[in-house]
C-alpha cells in the first residue's frame, strides 16, 4: 500500500498470503493507488477466518485498513482465545466496540460546560505519547479520509456506522469544537475522550503539577487573566462564561485558584504524598586510561590525537577530519 501509519500492517498481510497460498503473492498497491486484481482462489483450502483476516490486513483503502492494535485483537491469532464465530464477518468487532464508546463520549460533551471542555484541553497537552496512543488510535479510526482533523462528515460516518443518526454530528462537533474552526484537531478530540479514571492516579497528578506550575503567577496561584490567555480565549460571550465557571471553583473569592482549588476542576484531590520522579544521575564515567609514547601523538590541552594509543576502561572519544580524539580526565 501507499507509505503510512498502516504500511506495516499491510506487509504482514502480504506475508499471510503467502504463507497460506504456498508462496504465491499478489502484485502491490501502486504508488498511484491502483491494486491489483488478488486471486482469492488460492486461499480455499484455508478457513473462511483466515481468509477474512488477510483481507482485512491488505485492504487497499487505508481508512478500511487495520491498525496494528486492532489486528492483535482479533482471535485467529491467538488460538486460546474464545471463537469469534459471534462477531461480524469483514471488520473487527473490536473496532466496533471502539467507536461505540468514542461515539458515546463525544455525545456527553454536550452536558459539559466550555470550561471544563477547555480544561481537558490543557492536560492532554500535558500527557506523553504512552498516555494518549489509544486515543491516537482512536482518532485514526474516525478520520475516514485521513487528513488530520475531523469533519463533520468523518462523525457522521462514525454515527452511521453505529446505527445512529448523522444529524447529531453537528450538535456534537459544535461542542466539541473549542476553538469554533468547523472541524476537531487530535487534542479537541482527546480531551472529549479522555476518562481521568481510567489513568493511574500518579500521572495525572504528575501532569497538573506541571501544568499548575506553568501558570503559577507570582502569588502562588493561578488567577484569571493567565487561564483566559492559555486558553486564547477570543470571543467575548466565552470569556464571560468562563469568568463565572472560575468564580464557583474560587472558594476564597480572592481572584486565585489554590492548587487544591486547581486540581478540584479536574475532579482530583491535591495528594500531599505525591512527589515528582527522581532525575536520573548523568552516568559517571569509568576510570579512562591512555597509554603510549608521547612522540606519537598530538597533546592540545586535554585532547589527545593518535593511531597508536591504547585504551583501557570506558574512553570518551569522538572522531573528526577521519581521525579519533581520545579526552583526557584530568585528577
């Protein structure tokens, strides 16, 4: 298939093939897209489950594709797993199940208000890669025509999949829609999909210490005018509305939220307990030894240039002008 986050995903399919048909492989996706013509025929000694996972790994249409997640998922590889007579011919039932949930999520949003919607905004951007990865995958399901946000018409395909009806998806995709741009980029669509409990506790601590700290004015606390200028709040009907969403999470009514008071907006108590992960020490060096003859070699200040030294323990060396220069520890 065409290079992408799913070209792994159909290799391996075209090994499957292979392996099933005794050899025989079909010709590639095209860099212009076209496919070529697969002679299932050769796979009608294998089972109907064998074959519907091949089809489903080289799907020449990226969006219909497999993601590695979701073919780990399915039963033919793994023998111990239960049948999977029970699920759908042709797609994971697994995907399935993905969407009905991010589907259902995205509908709450519309209960939530712009200021606990923003709020989720501002900690996906402080999670890692490991955190978000399923979301990621997620969000690659969605988009059906693969260009990076999600349309309208990306949810409403998700709806129509589901049984449900498409006209909600614009309800959802206003509410959605922080930034009121007409379509959801990935930390739009995370934050209305992210569940803090399904989080171990320790990160999402982890990642409103560093966010409190980000906006920790010169008080202690974070009032305001910092929460409406990281949110680029533009509109001045939000700007009120989230004025008073600050003011019933100020309990003090001083114009500074507490980190007690900050971490409340996300459901989560201040722990007292919780401390950042250690820096890791710089890896000391071992004893770094050169031995030879002085007039074989070229001394500028603890740079030592020669063929003939040798060295013992662990040197610290880098190599220019095709020659390798050995560093000296001086005691």
């Amino acid at each position: 298939g065409l290079s992408g986050p799913k070209t792994d995903v159909y290799a391996i399919g075209i090994m499957l093939y292979e392996l099933l048909s005794g050899g025989e492989g079909p010709d590639p996706v095209s860099d212009e897209g076209e496919c070529a013509e697969v002679d299932w025929t050769l796979l009608d000694s294998c089972t109907r489950e064998a074959v519907d996972v091949t089809k489903a790994l080289i799907a020449p249409d990226v969006g219909t594709r497999l993601s590695c997640r979701q073919a780990l998922a399915m039963n033919w590889f793994w023998p111990e797993a239960p049948s999977s007579n029970d699920r759908c011919k042709g797609e994971d039932a697994q995907l399935r199940l993905t969407r009905d949930v991010i589907v259902e999520r995205l509908r709450g949003q519309t209960c939530v208000s712009l200021f606990h919607r923003i709020a989720k905004n501002l900690l996906v951007d402080q999670l890692g890669r490991e955190e978000l990865s399923a979301l990621h995958d997620a969000f690659e399901d969605v988009d059906a025509d693969r260009d990076g946000v999600l349309s309208e018409e990306d949810l409403s395909s998700s709806f129509n999949h589901l049984g449900l009806e498409g006209a909600s998806a614009k309800k959802i995709l206003q509410a959605v829609d922080v930034h009121s741009r007409g379509f959801l980029e990935f930390r739009e669509f995370a934050a209305a999909c992210l569940v803090i409990a399904e989080y171990p506790s320790y990160k999402m601590q982890g990642a409103l210490e560093k966010l409190f700290m980000q906006l920790r004015g010169p008080s202690g606390g974070v009032d305001l005018t910092t929460l409406l200028d990281r949110f680029a709040c533009i509109a001045e009907e939000d700007a009120e509305n989230l004025a008073a969403q600050f003011r019933l999470h100020d309990h003090h009514g001083d114009g500074q939220l507490t980190k007690q008071e900050f971490f409340a907006i996300w459901g989560i108590a201040e722990s007292s307990a919780w401390t950042p992960p250690r820096v890791p020490e710089a890896p000391r060096p071992l004893a770094r030894v050169l031995r030879g003859f002085w007039k074989d070699a070229s001394v500028q200040g603890a740079v030592v240039q020669s063929w003939k030294f040798t060295t013992f323990g662990q040197p610290s060396f880098a190599k220019a002008n095709g020659r390798w220069y050995y560093e000296l520890e001086i005691r």
